[in-house]
C-alpha cells in the first residue's frame, strides 16, 4: 500500500491506493495514528485508488476513527472505488462515506495549516483576564527534619483546589508515618508515589460524596481561577519545549511576579526525584550526606518517560519576591525563577486541539490506563554529564497570576 497526505487548511488528505488487508493493516494504522498524534484531527481519506478492503482493513479504519472521537475530530472517506463502497455500506459503517470532501476544505496546493501557531510554536487564549489565584503554604516540612504529629495538615482535595507535595492517603499520622511521599491533586483527582524505589503510584477520584484527603507534611495549594491557555505544539524550530521557556512564557503573559500552573503533555524527557523512604522514619533532625542521602531519595540516572503523557503542577515566581526557606528553590535552568513542580506520568493519551477546560481534560486521564509514576522535577546543572531540565514536545498549559505572593516571604 501507498500513502500519501496534503494538508488542506485544518484537514489532512490521506490518499491510500493499494489494498487496505491484513498485510498492510497495522501500516495503516500506525501512520494515521502518528498522524493524530501531531495534532492532525480532522482526517479525510481519499479512497478512489484503494482496490481491496478486508474486515482487518476495516478495524483499522475503526481503530482510527475511535481515536479521533476521542480527541472530537473528524473521519470522512471520499471517492471510494464501488467495491469499498459497497464493503462499508455492507458492514455497517456507511457513516464514515462523504459524496466529496467538506466544503471548507481548501483546494489543492492550498496547503498550511488552519490557525497556526505562533512562530514560538506556542498560541495563547485569554479564557478570563481578571482571574488569579490564592496561593496557600499549609505544611513546610524541609529535608531533613524530623516529623511529628503537630507538623501534619490534612488536606481535602475538592475539585476547587490545585494542591502538591509529600503526604499519604493513609487516614491518621501513626499509619501514614512510613508511607509519606510525592503527591499531586488537580480537579479532585489525586496521584501519590509511595516510598518505595519499585512502588507503583496509587490515585485516587472524586466520586458522588466520595472526596479524597491526604495527610500532608509538605504542601502547596492554589484556589481560584487560572484565566490563561497556552497550546504549545513543535514548529520547523522548535521540536520541544523546556520547562524554563514554559515558565518564562507564564511569567511574560501574566506579567507577575509569580504563577500557579497545570500542564498535561506529551514527554520529551523528564528529570526528577521520588523518596524512597518516608521522612516519618526520621529519629531526629538531621543532615543526610551523600552517598547516604541515596537511601532517601532516587535521582533518574536519565531522562525517563519518553512519549508518555505528562500532568504537571507547579508555581513559579521571580527569586526576590521569595524568602529564604520558601518551598520553592531557584530553578538553574531558568535565571532569577525559584519553581516547584511535581509530574504525574500517564500512558500516551491524544489530547483534543484548540482551546480547551482544564477539568475535563485532566479527568479523561484518570479514567485511562493507571499512572506510571510522580517526580518532583529537579534541573541537573552539572557541567557535561548533566541531564539538564524536563521538557515536553506538545500539549496545553493553564496558567494565572498568584495574588499573594507574600506567603512564601
């Protein structure tokens, strides 16, 4: 089988000729489905010199066109030769057959995109320009001091708040005190890693009366509304995008000295940390040197989870509006910004184009496949063997001003 594609304003035009069977099947599918995954949603598939479709051309066909669904795409086939036709109409899927293509699909030799990207390869949407958010420090455990009772917050994570930090699901300290570790909570979903170098990351969902809480020692929250959108998607100069020119872009729009934000995207290369040990289990205060330090906490030894789906929560600001002991350290990769950010890694999901809510596109990810894992994103600066900053190649950012900085002062 031969394919070709020209991309005709916000359609792509796949022209298949040959025989779409067993043989060629997954071709097929695979090239559309890269296709989807680079952000082309509405698909029209020229048939007029495709001579043979078998059933495992056709689960192909559905393969792709659920996936489109899910992203509320388009599917159309145009000019099929009659024995195409006559095998779609037959087998119950004459819905995916046009009598041409969509009227507002340019001419040929048209070609670019429909609402392209900005030349930075990311596009803005103003969704309310008078909203900002509170920002909340609840729980200020530092490593490495020694934790009790009285230093615990318990957190109710209601759809309203955006929360992250080290706590556990348990429901009292006494069992929590050997299972605190990285959590994130967004639209009343929430991912927690426990301790454990092979642990899974367990998550939790709101449900009718049903609202997760987390024992926290270590917490950051955020209410009120994010009024920004950032699309961002690779360009002929652009092929990903670091967290620092996120971050930079934040700051740029809301013209802030700091912003709360959520991100879900699809991975570059993350670099980050988890405890593998709870800091319960500490007797006292104290310092923990290397190479000691390696029995509480794991640093990827590379850049981990290449073309997973990323859910990042995070705030920034600029470094002199931030006291000493804030929870939120400078950021090397980015000058004069102190950040802390925690990622929630999910299968590869496709996410809708354009201007989207944030709750719904993040529950869609809880309702998939189980997380994979939650960091806290860290920038390895070392001259040479350093693995550098996390970066994802595409996907969408809420994002709004913090009102109140003064609270990490």
């Amino acid at each position: 089988m031969k394919i070709e594609q020209e991309q005709r304003g916000r359609y792509l035009l796949i022209r298949a000729e040959g025989r779409l069977d067993a043989s060629w099947a997954d071709y097929f599918t695979d090239t559309l489905l890269l296709h989807i995954r680079n952000g082309r949603h509405n698909l029209v598939i020229d048939a007029s010199k495709m001579i043979f479709l078998s059933s495992a051309g056709i689960r192909a066909l559905l393969r792709v066109f659920k996936e489109l669904k899910t992203v509320r795409g388009s599917f159309l086939v145009v000019n099929p030769t009659p024995f195409v036709e006559q095998t779609l109409s037959t087998s119950g899927f004459q819905m995916w057959l046009g009598e041409g293509p969509p009227e507002d699909m340019p001419a040929a030799g048209s070609g670019g995109r429909e609402n392209e990207a900005e030349t930075d390869g990311m596009h803005h949407f103003v969704l309310n320009e008078t909203a900002s958010l509170t920002l909340s420090e609840e729980a200020v455990w530092h490593p490495w001091q020694r934790v009790d009772a009285r230093a615990v917050t318990t957190l109710t994570c209601s759809p309203d708040i955006c929360a992250f930090g080290i706590g556990s699901s348990a429901p009292t300290f006494e069992e929590a005190r050997d299972r605190f570790g990285e959590f994130l909570s967004v639209a009343g979903n929430v991912v927690y890693q426990p301790p454990d170098e092979q642990g899974h990351p367990d998550y939790l969902v709101s449900e009718r009366q049903f609202v997760p809480r987390m024992q926290c020692i270590q917490l950051l929250s955020c209410r009120g509304e994010m009024g920004h959108l950032i699309r961002f998607a690779p360009t002929a100069n652009t092929s990903f995008f670091p967290m620092s020119a996120l971050v930079e872009k934040m700051l740029e729009t809301t013209q802030e000295k700091a912003a709360g934000f959520v991100m879900l995207g699809e991975i570059e290369g993350l670099v980050g940390t988890a405890l593998i040990r709870s800091p319960g289990l500490l007797d006292q205060s104290q310092d923990v040197p290397f190479p000691e330090i390696r029995d509480w906490l794991t640093f990827c030894g590379e850049r981990l989870y290449s073309h997973q789906q990323a859910l990042i929560l995070g705030i920034a600001g600029r470094s002199e509006g931030m006291g000493e002991r804030t929870l939120c350290p400078p950021l090397p990769s980015c000058s004069g910004v102190s950040a802390h950010i925690h990622a929630a890694v999910f299968p590869y999901q496709p996410l809708q184009n354009g201007k989207i809510e944030r709750g719904p596109a993040v529950n869609k990810f809880f309702s998939g496949p189980p997380p994979l894992a939650v960091m806290h994103l860290a920038d390895d600066a070392r001259p040479v063997v350093g693995l550098g900053q996390s970066a994802l190649s595409r996907g969408a950012c809420w994002f709004g001003p913090i009102h109140n900085l003064e609270v990490l002062s």
